[in-house]
C-alpha cells in the first residue's frame, strides 16, 4: 500500500514543499526584493536537482520571462505592477472586445 502525505510526516512534506517553491522560483527567476539578485541560484538549484528537465518542462520558447513582465506590467526588481491590463474591464474573445457584462452572456 503506497504511504500517503500525512503518513509520510510533516519534515518531509515541508521539505517538499520548499523545494517545490524554489523550483517556480527558479523556473519563473524570481530576484529578490529591490535588486537584480535572483531569489534561486544556478549552482543552487544545480545541487538540489530542482532545475532538471527544464528544457521538457519550463516555460517554453514561444517568448522570453522578460517579454512576459512587458506585457503583464510586471516589475520583478520592485515586485510591482506598472500596467492595470488585467483589471480592465473589457476582455478579449475570439479577436473581439467585450464588455465583461457580455462576457456572462458567451
């Protein structure tokens, strides 16, 4: 019978837990706070194993994170928002604008 989560003991699932946090953290190069200093370290995530298979399942190639904070108005140095692009309220559905009233009606 395989061990469930609150068999296994809080330790381990803590311990999964933070390196599940680091792992978006490295994915996603999180800096700290108000520098350019990334939050999870190449060598780090090298020794913890946390960095494998990236290349399978990272965020892809169809843009780069820095493109990505562009558009989203996301200033990850500050941990701010710069744009409100995602509190308007129209939104876009099948190449057209619509009112978010209209929205509850597609």
């Amino acid at each position: 019978k395989a061990p469930r989560f609150w068999s296994i003991g809080a330790p381990s699932y803590v311990a999964q837990q933070f390196l599940g946090q680091s792992r978006v953290r490295y994915l996603m190069r999180t800096l700290k706070n108000q520098t350019t200093e990334r939050m999870v370290s190449d060598e780090w995530a090298e020794e913890k194993k946390i960095n494998r298979e990236e290349e399978v399942y990272g965020l892809g190639t169809e843009r780069s994170l820095e493109a990505y904070h562009k558009y989203a108005g996301i200033d990850p140095v500050n941990w701010t928002i710069t744009s409100d692009r995602n509190c308007q309220d129209d939104m876009m559905l099948d190449g057209k604008y619509h009112k978010y009233e209209d929205q509850q009606k597609i």
